[in-house]
C-alpha cells in the first residue's frame, strides 16, 4: 500500500475507491508497532481509530464527510482529549484523564479528522531535544542516536517515519519548528492567539501556540484553518477573520523583500553545511528576482535572555497548580500539608522542570522582580519595536531555524545553557507574537535534516505558507 505524503494524494485515493479510512488506520497502526524503539507515542488509540475510521468510511459512501476525510494525525501529550489521560510528559500527571477536548483538537475531530494516538513530548514542553520526558526520549528516525528535537519531538518524529499523516504540537519558543527542522518535515508557529489555547496545557501563556507540523506547507496550512479562531474559552484569541490558507498564493510576479539574518550565513557559531544551504536559499530567492538583504538584530543577545526569564516566570505560576492535591500523582508518604507540597513537587516534577520553577520563581520575587521580570518585559517590547521597524521595510525574515543539525542523545544534557542556544533563531518569533514557518532546506553531510525559517508579520500565515511552498520547489 502507497505510503501517503500529502493530504490530497489521500484524498484522491480516497475518492476513486482505491482506499479507504479503515485500511490507511491500518497502516498506520503496523507502521507504529514497527517503529516502537523511535518511541513516538505515549499512547496508541488502537480500537478508537478503526471505530472512528469505519464510521468516516460510512460518511465517505453516504457523501457526508468532512474536510478533512483521511486525515489520520497524532496529538502531543499536551493537548487535552476527552477521557483519554493527558500527561504533559510528567510523572506529575499520573492517572489524570482529560475532562474536555481542546477547542483546536474538537475542530479537527468535527471535520472528520481521525486521531490515532498521543506523542511524546519534553516535559510540560520544555525542552529542544524530548530527552525530558517521563516517557524516556524520543529518537530521530534518521540516526536514532540523535534526538528529534524538542518540545515536540515525538510529533515530529511520526511524520518523519509515517507513523501518521500530521500531527498537532505546541511551540512556546521553537518546540513545532525546531523538532521539524531536525526531522525533514515542515513546521507552522501561527501568531500568537490565531489558534485557541483552550485545553492546551500552559507553559508561558503569553508565548503558547498550537501549530501543526505536516510533510508539506499545504498540510499545515489547512490545519491550521480549521483550527484557528474565535473561542469563548481563549480571551487572547483573535477574532481576525480565517484567511483561505491552504489556498494563499503570492501574486506571480510580485517581487518580495526578504531580510535575512546575517548570523544565520556567517556566525562560525552555526554549522557549514546549515550556512551553506541557507545561502542556497537566498541565492535561489535572488535569482527570481527578489530584493534579499542582508540584516542584523541590535537586540540579538537578548532574545534568549528574555525568552528564559519570561517563560520560567509565567511557568512558575502556571505550573503552581500541580500540587498533589487535586491533579494526578501525589508522594503518600508525606506526614503533613506541607510536606506533601514538596514531597510531590520534588519527585513528581522531572529536573529541568524544576529548574525552571525555581527561576521563574527567582525572577518574580519581591526584591528581584524589577531586576528580572520587568526588565525582560521592557527589553520584550524593545525587540517588538524593533521587529515591527524591520518588517515595515520588508515582507518576510528568512534564517536557518537551527544552528546545528540534530544532536546526538545525551551530548547537551550536562549543560542546560547549551540546549537553550537551540533556539536561538527560533524565539524571536514568540517574543514578538509573530507567524514562523520551518521548511526542509536539504540536509548536511551525515544525512542529517537542515531547516529554513520564514517570519512574516500577524496575520499573515497565507503568504507565509506561500512562500514556503515556492523555495520548496525552487
Ligand atoms: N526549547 C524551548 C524551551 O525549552 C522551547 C520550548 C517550546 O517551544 N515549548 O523553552
């Protein structure tokens, strides 16, 4: 049977009888078994997705199904699905069963959607290499000594291998387009509040996005129309109205002004091969006629300083509610109140989870919250007005997405300030609120998967996605 790439090979297929839902499930579900030792999925919804499968194939002959009819994805374990558990890649969520589905999730399942299981993921999202999960680490399907890439690693890792067709991550700092770049997949972060964050469990609330990662720019691209917009639930959702963006084109001969960041093809600091093949890029964009300039962000060595201070500060809130009294794991041995507070922090919470608690706390207590908070929150707005001056002279912000191909297992693990330089290209889009997309750019001389970023202004998704499309085809 056809390993299926695209969603409108599936449709096609599916149309003219020569498959159906209930047979690509199946393939699905052997593909999964076979690729246990990448461990990508938490959990498997075996018997679920066939019932779910025959019933789509019922519709199919009846002439009422969905949109997306085919549609076989996976979900990270951030996500909330009703009555299925939901762990966030934490002990500290053991048992916990989900009481609702996430609006984004419902809108795919509403338009026929099928979901064959959970995927791993860093813990509470964090992380650039899933080597933070209660689940153990996840492989990359290229050289299953190297990691996938984080948060989002198992989500990335099924597209990759074909354990699925999609899959739905969440990206705070880079965890859709990191993990995509070092899986050959492609990896849509929408604008902040395009995707409703109901039932998406938070990590840095005014940095979490919902997005998609897919084996093409038109997969994700009407993901994310069918998940984006208004919800009562979301008070920072947009109510913009949903652009076609499965369907965006840019005008034929409409010549584009494209910035890149001049680190991204000459800091000795990213590797040969990922400069090489970003300068491929620019030279392909050049050729077709397009201004791309050279830039450089004044405000650079700030970003991760930021991005760190502000998203361990809003974790150390967000995740104060994983108390072993009402969620999940809780250390019986406790003798009192308080002692079972930190018996259960302690040994339900992973390190780096931890580690990030303990900052966030650090940065918001009384005597150091001017030095930390609200200076990284001025410093934010600084890099947002500088974002905004340059996009007002161009369409588009190209850079690698990383500056190293995907690392091996255990080879950052002794130092967290090395991981965090992972995402170095990748959380400016998050501090800014802007649409990020990562593309597959080649790849390096071990075979290992290179990725392009393209940033674009709010709202903008159509053109991003568009442009993608092209330099994929070039
Ligand atoms: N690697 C980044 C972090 O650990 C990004 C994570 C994410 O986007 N969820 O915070």
């Amino acid at each position: 049977m056809t390993l299926y790439r695209s969603f409108s090979a599936v449709q096609t297929d599916l149309q003219s009888g020569i498959v159906t839902c209930r047979q690509l499930v199946e393939q699905y579900l052997d593909r999964i078994a076979e690729h246990q030792h990448l461990n990508a999925f938490t959990d498997v919804y075996t018997d679920e997705s066939r019932q779910q499968a025959d019933a789509i194939d019922q519709k199919i002959s009846k002439g009422t199904a969905g949109r997306l009819v085919g549609m076989v994805i996976g979900i990270k374990d951030v996500l909330s699905y009703a009555n299925h558990p939901l762990r966030a890649g934490s002990k500290i969520l053991d048992g916990f069963t989900a009481q609702f589905t996430a609006t984004a999730i419902q809108r795919l399942i509403d338009a026929d959607a099928i979901i064959i299981g959970r995927q791993n993921c860093d813990e509470f999202a964090m992380g650039s290499a899933n080597e933070n999960s209660a689940f153990g680490p996840v492989r990359n399907a290229v050289d299953t000594s190297r990691v996938p890439g984080g948060s989002s690693g198992g989500s990335a890792v099924a597209v990759q291998a074909g354990l699925c067709l999609a899959s739905i991550g969440s990206d705070t700092g880079g965890s859709v387009r990191q993990p995509a770049a070092f899986c050959g997949v492609v990896g849509l972060k929408p604008t902040y509040g395009r995707i409703s964050r109901w039932g998406l469990v938070a990590y840095a609330s005014s940095f979490d996005c919902i997005g998609p990662i897919a084996n093409t720019t038109h997969d994700a691209a009407l993901l994310l129309e069918v998940m984006a917009g208004h919800d009562e639930f979301d008070s920072t959702v947009s109510s913009q109205p949903i652009a076609e963006y499965s369907r965006a084109k840019l005008p034929d001969n409409k010549k584009l002004r494209i910035a890149y960041l001049r680190d991204g093809v000459e800091s000795t600091g990213v590797d040969t091969s990922i400069r090489q093949a970003t300068q491929r890029s620019i030279d392909a964009l050049r050729n077709a006629g397009h201004t791309v300039e050279p830039v450089q962000l004044s405000l650079v060595n700030s970003l991760l300083p930021v991005y760190y201070i502000l998203t361990t500060a809003e974790a150390s809130s967000n995740l104060s509610r994983f108390d072993g009294v009402r969620y999940g794991y809780r250390d019986k041995s406790a003798p009192e109140l308080l002692a079972l507070y930190k018996q259960t922090r302690t040994t339900g919470f992973g390190a780096e989870v931890r580690r990030r608690i303990l900052l966030g706390t650090f940065a918001l207590s009384a005597s150091y919250y001017d030095a930390y908070y609200t200076k990284a929150q001025q410093v934010r707005r600084l890099i947002r007005e500088e974002t905004e001056r340059l996009f007002a002279q161009y369409d588009f912000l190209l850079s690698p997405t990383t500056p190293t191909t995907a690392f091996a297992i255990g080879e950052k693990n002794d130092d967290p300030l090395q991981q965090f330089l992972a995402d170095i290209f990748t959380v400016q889009a998050n501090v800014v609120g802007y649409p990020a997309l990562s593309i597959p750019n080649g790849t390096d001389e071990n075979g290992l998967p290179i990725g392009l970023q393209l940033m674009a202004p709010p709202f903008r998704e159509g053109e991003l996605v568009a442009l993608g499309e092209r330099i994929m085809n070039y």
